[in-house]
C-alpha cells in the first residue's frame, strides 16, 4: 500500500483566489520557495539550475493565482484541452489550501507555459474509489456531474494507492515553445516544489494514449505508466479519452531531479538552501 504519514492532509474547500497584479510578470517563483522537506542541497540547486535555463530562453516562471491558470487555458484552447476539474478553481474544488500553479512568461508578459499540482488526502480509501466515483473532479459528483460523464479505472496500482498523494498536471507548452527543452525543466521543479510542500510518497497523472506512446512519461517523471483510465464524456474532451496512470515514489523523483544537475553544478544560494518552516 503507498502511504505516506509524513504529508499534510488537505482541504478541497474552494476559496477566492488573490487578484492579478502586473507585477506577477516579474516576480519569480524563487522568492517564494520554501523548502520544508527532502533532500535541501538537491532542491536548492535544482530550483537554481532550472531558473538559469529559463532565462537564457528569456522566460521568467512565477506562481500564479489559481483563477488566472483557467483564464490562460480558456485564451489558449486552440493548443490547449480544457483543464481537469482537477485543477478547475471555478468547480473542481482547487485552491490555495490543496495546491499552486506556475506561468512560464517571456519579457513581455505573456504566458507560454503552465504547470499546476495538487494534494489529495486518500487516506481511508484509493485512488481508484475515488477517481472512479468522480469525487477526485468535483466536490459534489452527483450534483455536478456532466451527462454520461464517467471514469473508468482499471490500472492495477489505482486501487493500491492511498494516503496523501499528489496529482501533477495542467500541463500546456505554447507551440512557439515546444522545440525549447521546456519539458526537461519545468515538470522538474514543478514536482519538487510539491515534494519540498507535501512530502508525499505518490505523484501521479493521466496521460492520454498519444502522448504516451511519444515517449513523454518518462521524460516528465514518471517511472510508470500503468493501463488504463477511460475518462468518457469529462469536460476535457467529448467521446472517451484512453489514457494511462502515470506515477513516480518519493525515491524515483529523487533519481529524477538528479538529472537536471551536473556533478558540480550550480552553487547553492544560501537564502534559497535556509528559507525552510
């Protein structure tokens, strides 16, 4: 059973998110790391390292508000799918209790990349159960529910995972961006900001069939790639979206992170290494 005690319970209780400023352009994620858990040097360097390489491509990536993660979606749905309820701030039940977002911006200001995750409690049930019964998308399935919408989860490890767990997503890649080596960096640091707030054993996500046989899970970090979740009739899409349950533990995203780091690479900023609780 995948469990992890030392990761912080969550609400899925909706709240306002805070209003969008013009100085969100500037500021970087890096101001507002913490780094409360794992292994400090390695994250420390990791956050450093992959903002370097943000800014020699001329992008500044920055927490965002939730509400402003579904305004880019809704402005970029030529390139872009509809967000899960997952991370949907209006009905999924996403906020700043049980997650975050990250824009990647260039100079101008304008958004080309995003990244979101999120903490579930499972403890008492499985991810199955609660894929399954719609409870992972909205706060009250029956109620919201689209028609016909339905999940159906046959990937063997749903059932077995429990306990606090992390669902990685939201995941959007301009397509003036998509050749830039974006995908080696920011599914890095988005996963390690998770592990350095949550701690969880288990980061997971579904991966539609398409892009999975392109060979982005492992490269994104995920050590697994299980068959299969049917989503049919979600608001990511009509008809039914084949997709894998994509997961990593604690130790393979160790392994994971280590990739962006050379042996000697980038010195730690001692304001970065100490900002812990």
């Amino acid at each position: 059973m995948h469990t992890s005690a030392r990761a912080a319970a969550t609400t899925t209780t909706t709240v306002a998110a805070p209003a969008i400023h013009a100085q969100t352009f500037n500021h970087n994620f890096l101001a507002d790391v913490r780094i409360d858990h794992g292994p400090r040097d390695l994250y420390a360097r990791l956050f450093l390292r992959g903002d370097t390489m943000l800014r020699e491509r001329g992008i500044n990536l920055t927490f965002a508000p939730l509400e402003e993660l579904l305004e880019v979606n809704r402005r970029n749905s030529d390139s872009w799918r509809s967000l899960l309820p997952i991370f949907n701030v209006e009905d999924g039940g996403f906020a700043d209790e049980n997650g975050f977002c990250l824009l990647a911006r260039t100079s101008s200001g304008q958004v080309v990349a995003a990244q979101a995750a999120r903490i579930y409690d499972l403890t008492g049930t499985s991810f199955k159960d609660e894929t399954e019964s719609l409870k992972l998308f909205y706060p009250d399935p029956d109620a919201q529910r689209h028609p016909g919408e339905q999940i159906v989860v046959t990937a063997p490890s749903a059932s077995t995972i429990t306990g606090p767990t992390t669902f990685s997503g939201a995941v959007w890649y301009h397509p003036s961006m998509r050749k830039q080596g974006l995908t080696s960096i920011l599914p890095r640091i988005t996963k390690a900001l998770s592990q350095t707030r949550w701690d969880t054993d288990i980061t997971l996500s579904f991966m539609a069939e398409e892009v999975v046989k392109a060979g982005t899970a492992p490269r994104t970090g995920y050590a697994h790639v299980e068959w299969a979740i049917d989503l049919i009739e979600t608001p990511v899409s009509p008809g039914t979206v084949h997709s894998a349950l994509i997961w990593s533990n604690r130790d393979e995203l160790v392994d994971y992170f280590s990739g962006l780091l050379a042996p000697r690479d980038t010195k730690v900023d001692p304001v970065v290494h100490h900002r812990t609780a």
